[in-house]
C-alpha cells in the first residue's frame, strides 16, 4: 500500500483538561471556577451586569478594583498595550498568538475616531516588535460614522460634509492596512451589523486588492449565521482570482444574532439569519471545506469555539495533506475561554491565537457586557467551561 501522505500531528482530544489548564496554577483555577459558576445563573448575570453598569457610571467606590480583578482580569489583557505584553508573553510560551483587540468604542467625532487610529497603529507597532503576535485587528466604526456607512450601502447620495467625512475614514482605514502591508502583519476587518456590512465587504476588498498582492494581509470576517455569507465569499474569490490578489476570511459564527433580529422585525423585511443553529453549523462547516479546496486563493481563521468544526478542520487539513503549521490556516478564540481548544490546538502544532481585549476598564467592560446581553449563545459557553474547570480540578485533586 502506498504511504499516507497526510502530515504527521499528535492526536487531539477537547477534553484533555491537563493540557488546556496547564498555565493555570491552583489558586486561578478556583478563581475561574467560581466566576464561571456565577456566570451559570442567569438571573445572577442579568442582576450583576445591571448592578455593574451602574456601579461604573457613578463611579462608586471600590468598583473598579473588583471589576479589574474578577471579570476583567479573565477576559481581558490589561488597560494597555504595556499591561498585556506579560499576558502575551505566557501565551507565547504555549505556541499561541495574541490579537491585540481594543475594544474601546468610538465617541462619534473625528477626534475619536483619530484616537483610534493611533491606538490601532500602536497594536501594529506592538505586533511588529512581538514574535507572538500574528494579527492586528480592528472594527471600521471604530474609524467611521455608522449612518454615512449605512447611507451608503442604502444607495443614498451624501452630502458634500458626509463625503468628506467618509474620505477621511478611507484614509484612517488605508493607514492601518499599508502599515500591516509594510511590517507583514495580518489585518482582521471585523464584521458587524448587516444594514452596513456590504459598505465594509467593499472597502475590505478594496483593500484586499491594493495590499493583498503577495499574500493574504487584510482579512474581511464572515459571520456565518448569516445564509448569504457562503454566496459572498466565493463571490469574493472569484473576484480575487481575476484580479490576481488574496483573500483572508475570518469564519464566525455571529456576534448580533438577537439584534439583527429584532432590526429586521422593527423594519419589516427578512431576517438575514439562519432559520436555526444547525443551519448555521452546516454552512459554517461547508464554509470551511470550501476554503479548504480553494487554499491557493484563500487564507483562513476559523474564529470559533466550536469543538466539531474546530476538529473538522484538522481533518480537513489531514486528508488534504496541509501541515498543521501552514501559515494559511489559523484558529482563534477569545481569552479567557475555550482553553480546551487553544492549547489543545497549539499543542498538536497548529497556529493559534487568542482574541485578547484591552482598553480602560470604565471603556471596556460596557462592549463586554452588551455582547454578552446580546449573544445568549454564551450562556452554553460558559456551562462547558466550568464542567472543564470542575473536571481539572478534581483531576488534580485525584493526582494529589
């Protein structure tokens, strides 16, 4: 029989806790599991998201040390770039990436938005002097006004103020992605709400054409909830492989499912999303068999805490003969969940990164609480993570 020619790799196992906890001493694995089984009880959250957004507004007392130590020290990496580089540093140690991801929203003004700019640009100063930092990442409303990009994608003409309001935007967009192109960084557009997308998908793509000649160095985000994201990502290839550039696709699931609904409903037309999770599991999965087979034109993170699709795409890689360390394949998930996946990945060889969110508390823990309001998906989430931190820890406790 002829040899196999699939790479070689170490077997993987999402449930191999020794593995996906071993950075964590004793005292933060109980710390974990006691934020985790808090985040069990929904009537809990709902009461602590409410009490801590008021807390913050009035700046109580003594909020922000227990925000900072608790929630905030396990999702996300500090305050600033300097406070997340020891965090970026331990990662490194287990072969995964950091994202930088500033998760501080804009004020709506050119101020703000040139503010960002220049905290985006420092990321990719950060990522260009770190050996464990693979990407840069960043939300174009974070450099531009959400009505002008939603005007436009409505067809509507702008104003001669809006114009150049949105050139200047372009410009912000432009700077973040030449400086990537001329360090080699990976840039990750985010996705966000279908009433502006397409107005992102196209600058994404403009993009894409000017600075992603060579390789993949801007990536457009496909959240694959949505039943049209398939569509628009071999729309893009096709496009891509007649203009002789690269695509970078981030695959998602979906981060604004309960309020794309509701938007759709409030505006009379159809939801945009899948008519139910298994819907959007099937396409998430097709998604990544195509990008598979089309690996010459397309590069890919599967950006997901999913363990099916996750080993899916291990084995997609395997019988396509992909090394686990190929530079076009990577998986990503948040920090401070999903350890099962991460290390368990970056342990068998293939590239890994964590999301890490940093930003002043006061500006952060609002974007952090609204998503966790909105994506109700995260409640199963954190029912794994804790059945995980339990299973490690009485392992640990049998070791003894």
């Amino acid at each position: 029989m002829p040899a196999d020619p699939s790479p070689q790799v170490p077997p993987i196992s999402f449930d191999d806790t020794r593995v996906a906890f071993a950075s964590k001493s004793d005292g933060r694995l109980r710390k974990m599991y006691g934020l985790f089984a808090a985040m069990n009880n929904g009537t809990l959250v709902k009461t602590g998201s409410s009490l801590m957004k008021t807390a913050l507004k009035w700046h109580l007392p003594g909020t922000k040390f227990l925000i900072k130590h608790s929630i905030f020290e396990q999702f996300c990496g500090g305050e600033t770039i300097e406070e997340c580089r020891p965090v970026t540093a331990e990662l490194g140690k287990y072969n995964i990436g950091t994202i930088l991801d500033y998760s501080v929203e804009g004020e709506g003004s050119d101020q703000s938005y040139d503010r960002t700019r220049d905290e985006l640009l420092a990321t990719i100063e950060e990522a260009h002097r770190s050996q464990h930092i693979p990407f840069s990442v960043f939300k174009v409303t974070g450099v531009a006004d959400v009505a002008i990009l939603e005007k436009i994608q409505a067809g509507e003409t702008l104003s001669a103020a809006e114009q150049a309001a949105h050139d200047r935007a372009l410009a912000r967009v432009d700077a973040l992605c030449a400086r990537t192109h001329q360090y080699g960084i990976r840039l990750f557009v985010d996705a966000e709400e279908s009433w502006f997308q397409q107005t992102i998908d196209e600058l994404t793509y403009d993009m894409m054409a000017k600075y992603n000649r060579e390789k993949a160095i801007v990536w457009n985000t496909y959240q694959l909830y949505r039943h049209d994201r398939l569509d628009a990502l071999k729309a893009a290839h096709d496009a891509a492989e007649k203009a002789g550039y690269y695509i970078g696709a981030k695959l998602v699931r979906g981060a604004y499912m309960e309020k794309e609904a509701r938007v759709a409903k409030q505006r009379n037309y159809a939801t945009p999303i899948n008519p139910s999770k298994q819907a959007t599991d099937d396409l998430y999965d097709e998604t990544l068999r195509y990008c598979v087979a089309h690996l010459d034109r397309i590069s890919i993170c599967a950006g997901t805490h999913n363990e099916a699709s996750s080993l899916l795409l291990t084995q997609l890689m395997k019988k396509a003969g992909i090394a686990p360390q190929d530079e076009r394949v990577w998986f990503a998930q948040l920090y401070g969940m999903s350890d099962n996946l991460t290390y368990n990945l970056a342990n068998a060889g293939y590239n890994t990164a964590k999301y890490l969110p940093y930003g002043p508390v006061e500006a952060v823990m609002p974007y952090l609480l609204r998503r966790a309001d909105e994506n109700t998906a995260i409640a199963g989430q954190s029912s794994r993570e804790f059945l995980l931190i339990e299973k490690e820890i009485k392992r640990r406790k049998g070791r003894a």
